[in-house]
C-alpha cells in the first residue's frame, strides 16, 4: 500500500477531525441474520449519521480544509442526493453556502432536504448531460470550491472513518463489504481496513444494472456504460472515478452484483427484523449476503449499510 495516494493515517487524521462533528454511529447485530447467512455479521449503520447517510464524513472533511479566503465564496457539489445534503450541511456548519447540482429525478426527499440545509439546487437531466462537466462548469463560474462526491483524497480518508469505527469496535473481521457507487466509500473502507489487518478481504456490491466497476476490474480500465436504471439510485453511475479506481483496483478482493428484487427484501428484512429503514444503496451490501452472492462466508463479516435516506410513500412502494 505504499503508493496508494490515501493512508491509513489520513483516515486517522480524518477521524480526528470529524470528532465530535460527526455521528459515531453503532453496529448492530442480530442472531437471526447470523443464523440465515452462517457467519457473526456486524452492520455498521450510517443511516444514522448526520444527513442520514455516510457522505457527511467525508463532505465535511474535505470542507473543512478549505482556506478561510474560498470558504468564504461558497461550495459547489454535484450529486444524486446523500452527498448534496452533506454538503449542504458541511456549509452551513463552516458558515458558508452551498450550491447543489442535482438530477431532475433525483427523490424528493432528497432534493427537499438539500435545500433545508440551505442550498441553491440546479438541476439537470442525468440521462443526457454530463454532471461532472456541468458542476466543473458551474463551480468556474461563479467562483466556488468543487467537492466532488467521491473523486477527492479528503473526501475518500473522510469515508474510510466509517470502517475505522467499525473496527475499532468489533476487532479484527474476516471479510468487509460495502456498497460501491462512484468508489470513495469501498475505497476508503480498503484502505483502513487493509491498513488495520492486511489480510481482510474487501468486497464492493453494485447493483446489477449499474456494474460499472465490476466491468472496469475485469478490463483493468475504466470502463463507461449506459446510466443505470436501478432503485439504487445512489448507484445510478455509468463510470468508476479515476482516483477512486485507482486505489480499488489495487485494495478490492471482488466485486458483487445485486438484483433490483434482492435490495428491495434486504429492505424489508433490516424493517422487519433489525427495526431500521434502509434506503436501497444502502441495502446491496446486507443484499448480497442474504441472497448467498458472496458465496461460503468466514466467521467474521462487517457490512456497511451506507444510508436510509427514502421517504415513506417511496419506501412503502419499494417494499409493499
């Protein structure tokens, strides 16, 4: 791990930053899972972090290193939701503002909590126009600092803290799982996780329509496909990031596919049994082991549910 641009101490000194800013959120364990997948299950759940999501870690982190001189003109993000409302809240924490650009199908809830945190949204169609592009631009225009929603070195360390406090909690794990969108959470997951036991295996979940960097591992490139069109919305992705997949080519032991019908009754599961709303990203990882996609498990097994950000109409339609 040498030459991986992000450390096991620039997920410390995230940590330390974070302290008392940040959700620590709990684990949660529950016999019946253990019993129905045949390994000790440990979840880490930051659908209670702040903005309800584990985007807040990594949004203020990366926020907060800002100069006081581009603090002060503002913040610029692109996202689908999670990472629009952390820094949104980032913002208004650091006494500043944030300007959001967001999909125009991005769900309401979502696009309604941005702007209570006090963001200007703009928005866009995700199906046609290149985010990236548009937010580079809009961020030039008007003066602002750009923080991406993965591809950032502050902003990957900043995700990583959610398996630091999951193992530091639980000890050593046999194996790690997370969900993988643009990158950044299974990245900074590898490397504390990596960094802490090297011989832990780390396996990212996409949801089958979005298998991007499944794709991309297999080439040994980054490889682009059409934007998915899954309830995993936070997934919704048709490429890896460029630093993002540079570390995970190099930290990851797999990627896992899930099927659209497997998140929705991991949702329906961690209601049922576990007492906790999930929303469907957040849901592959807890996906993947109840429908067997990771194969014989080992004893020990940690599973980042990454957030429950969905409202109650959209919940009760996915479930229903």
């Amino acid at each position: 791990m040498a030459d991986i641009p992000v450390t096991l101490g620039d997920v410390r000194d995230a940590a330390a930053r974070l302290a008392g800013i940040a959700h620590r959120t709990p684990v949660l364990r529950s016999r019946t899972l253990d019993r129905l997948v045949g390994a000790e299950v440990f979840l880490k759940c930051e659908n209670f972090q702040r903005v309800g999501a584990f985007k807040f870690r990594g949004a203020y982190n990366a926020a907060s290193r800002l100069s006081p001189e581009r603090l002060a003109k503002g913040i610029a993000a692109y996202s689908s939701g999670n990472h629009a409302q952390a820094v949104a809240l980032a913002a208004r924490e650091l006494g500043t503002t944030a300007v959001i650009l967001m999909p125009e199908d991005a769900p309401r809830s979502k696009r309604e909590a941005t702007a209570g945190y006090g963001a200007e949204i703009v928005t866009y169609d995700r199906y046609s126009e290149d985010r990236t592009a548009l937010g580079e631009a809009l961020a030039a225009e008007r003066g602002l600092a750009l923080i991406p929603p993965y591809d950032h070195p502050h902003v990957i360390a900043g995700q990583g803290t959610a398996a630091l406090e999951l193992l530091e909690e639980t000890g050593r794990l046999d194996l790690l799982v997370a969900p993988v969108g643009g990158g950044g959470l299974i990245a900074g997951s590898a490397i504390a996780a990596k960094g802490l036991y090297p011989d832990i295996r780390v396996v990212g979940i996409e949801p089958e329509a979005g298998d991007d960097t499944k794709r991309s591992l297999a080439e040994g490139r980054r490889v682009t496909i059409e934007v998915p069109r899954t309830i995993a919305d936070g997934q919704a992705l048709p490429t890896p990031g460029e630093l993002t997949f540079s570390i995970n080519r190099r930290l990851l032991d797999g990627v896992e596919l899930v099927s659209d019908d497997e998140i929705r009754q991991a949702m329906r599961f961690a209601f049922e049994r576990l007492k906790i709303v999930v929303e469907p990203s957040g849901a592959t990882g807890l996906a993947a082991l109840l429908a067997g996609r990771l194969g014989p498990l080992p004893g020990r097994v940690g599973v980042v549910i990454s957030g429950g950000n969905v409202d109650a109409a959209r919940f009760a339609e996915l479930i229903g």
